[in-house]
C-alpha cells in the first residue's frame, strides 16, 4: 500500500513524495544553539534539495539519570521554538510527555511528537490528536511493528488521520537495540507515513550507567538501509560537537557528516522511490 500523503505547508510527506528528513539536537540546549542548528541543518537539506523539518525538544523527560540535563521547560522552549519557527520559516516537530502539554505545544509546533515510551498512552495520544496537527508516533521499544496499528486507530478514531509512524529499534536483551528492516513495509501497511529514526536505533539505553551510550559508526549503514527499505523520511539527531551535547551525544551524527549522508540517501531514496534526476 502507498502511504497517503500529509500536506505541512508546501511541503507533502509520505505517498510517493520525495524522502524527507526530520532533524536536530536531541534538545534545545541554548536559544543561539537551537538557532545555529537549525540554521545550518536547513542550509545542508536545502542544498541537497531535501525537504526539511526541525526538531529538538524543550523538556527530556526520561533522561537516564535525575541528574542530567533535561532542557529549557515547556514555556521557554517553546519560545525558541517559535522563533526559529519564524526567523527560519521552518517546519518544527518537538515531543510532549503528558496530555496537557498538547494544546500548548501544538500553538507553534507542526507536529506533536510522541516519545517510544509512551506510545500507548491513550489519553496523551488522544490529546495530540484532538490538536490537529501531525501526530508523529515513536513504536515503543518493547512493541512488534504489527501493534502500531491499534496505536494508529486511536489517533483516528479522534478524527485524525495526520499520522506519522516512526521506527528506533526494538530491545534486544539489556542496553541494546536491533532494527528489524521487516518492521517497514509491516508499518506501510497501515497506510501511513513511514519514518526511521536512525540516530536512536544505535543508542545503547542506559549503557553508560547513568546515560545511554551509543554507536555511531553505523549510522550511515542502517539509514542506506532504511532508505533502500522504502521508508518515506529519515529522522535523525545531530550536533556541531557531539562530544559536548547535553543530551544522546553518544548516539547523534555530527553535523559536519550529514551533507555527505544526505547525499547519498538521497541516491539511494532516487533509485527506490523513482523522484528526480537532479
């Protein structure tokens, strides 16, 4: 089945379209980072000519330890957010943890993000989808590809069919994560969108003890492979210094490498979805 397609402003996602990429830092870590990253990421798709959309999150809820940084909180993050909205005329995707947050984030936000483990919060998904925007929903870890689709008839049953389904890997025993390239045209059968998130499926959760560790050596393997495997967006978590990110630096792609990996997902994207000679 050819997923439908969502219209986000002159942008079209999923049902044939060209591949499109949703990115960023894992979390808003300064306003003049956000901008700077959104800035430059743009810049990087737009010369590509791959459509873009900017995510970061105001608020890391699940974060390994209490300790660690979490973000700016809903009302600071989302000011940036809209600024970066405004200055850069970008699309923007962030994530919300519980039910309240919805109809707030959804005032700048173009779609809502559901975090993996919430997945089958069902007053959280339903509070996303009464907003009316794009509800992006992450498969829990621990779901089969095939139980998205109860997750999805709950969005539309509120009378939103916006929906965006995501993968990042399933557990595989303790403090890893395996993708199943299966899982995609399971996902596609449902009739939405399909996207991978491949920064989050090299995470080691929890490896580090007190924060997830990472293999960032595969991210090129694993995207040319989700791309070949027909998913219609790559997600993906990128910093200009990994080293220093606050939050999932051991799992993001550094900036100065997505040009290259862009390219040639695109070639790959080109040969599969049959869009384009440039």
């Amino acid at each position: 089945m050819t997923p439908r397609e969502i219209s986000l402003g002159s942008l079209c996602l999923g049902g044939g379209n060209p591949l499109f990429l949703i990115a960023g830092p894992c979390v808003i870590e300064s306003e003049k980072h956000a901008l700077m990253m959104a800035e430059r990421v743009g810049k990087i798709a737009g010369d590509v000519g791959v459509p873009y959309i900017f995510k970061a999150s105001y608020d890391k809820a699940n974060r390994s330890s209490g300790k660690a940084f979490r973000g700016p909180g809903l009302t600071e993050g989302l000011r940036i957010l809209a600024k970066i909205k405004a200055d850069l005329r970008l699309p923007i995707l962030t994530d919300i943890h519980e039910a309240g947050q919805a109809a707030q984030a959804a005032e700048v936000a173009d779609i809502l993000q559901i975090p993996a483990f919430l997945t089958r919060q069902t007053d959280l998904l339903l509070a996303a989808a009464k907003t009316g925007r794009i509800v992006n929903v992450k498969k829990a870890q621990f779901l089969s590809p095939w139980d998205m689709d109860n997750v999805a008839d709950k969005i539309s049953a509120s009378g939103n069919d916006k929906i965006i389904l995501t993968e990042r890997g399933a557990s595989f025993g303790y403090n890893n994560l395996v993708v199943d390239m299966r899982s995609f045209p399971v996902l596609k059968k449902f009739g939405y969108p399909v996207v991978y998130d491949v920064t989050h499926s090299v995470q080691l959760p929890g490896g580090q003890g007190d924060a997830s560790g990472g293999q960032p050596e595969f991210i090129e393997t694993l995207a040319r492979a989700g791309v070949a495997a027909g998913v219609d967006g790559i997600f993906l978590e990128t910093h200009d210094n990994p080293a220093a990110a606050l939050s999932d630096g051991a799992n993001a792609l550094p900036l100065a490498k997505l040009p290259e990996l862009l390219s040639r997902l695109k070639q790959v994207s080109r040969l599969v979805r049959g869009w384009g000679n440039s």
